[in-house]
C-alpha cells in the first residue's frame, strides 16, 4: 500500500483507490475498470470529470430495467 499524488507511482500501481475530501470515492484497476463507492446513506461520489457535466450540482435519477441513469435536470 502505498498514498501518493505521483502519477508516475498511480500509473504503476495494479489497483488505485481514491480518496476526495477524505472518503472513499471509487478504484480501478490496471484495466482501467472504474467503480464508484456508495455509502450506507446511498451516496456516490462521482468522477471528478462526471461533475462536469452537473454543474449545479442536480441530477434526475430514473431507475429502470435494473439500471440506474443519471440526467441533468431540463
């Protein structure tokens, strides 16, 4: 185990688990397999670059066919 912002070492690493204000925020894997913790309150802590795409802050969750999608609000 190893914490560091060096890119270099997070390149290297076979599985990297991501800390933002101090929770867990999600992993991946050398493959690049992303994954995204969800609390015991149901909170997810997306991608810093999925925030980008709600910028206030809002989203529409639609459950369906055992899938979740989130939308920014119309």
């Amino acid at each position: 185990m190893l914490a560091t912002h060096d890119a270099r070492a997070v390149a290297a690493a076979d599985t990297v688990v991501s800390l933002r204000h101090g929770v867990l925020s999600g992993e991946h894997d050398n493959g690049q397999v992303r994954t995204a913790t969800i609390d015991g309150f149901g909170r997810l802590q997306l991608p810093e670059e999925a925030l980008l795409l709600f910028p206030d802050g809002r989203a529409v969750v639609t459950v369906a066919d055992g899938h979740v999608e989130l939308h920014r609000p119309e």
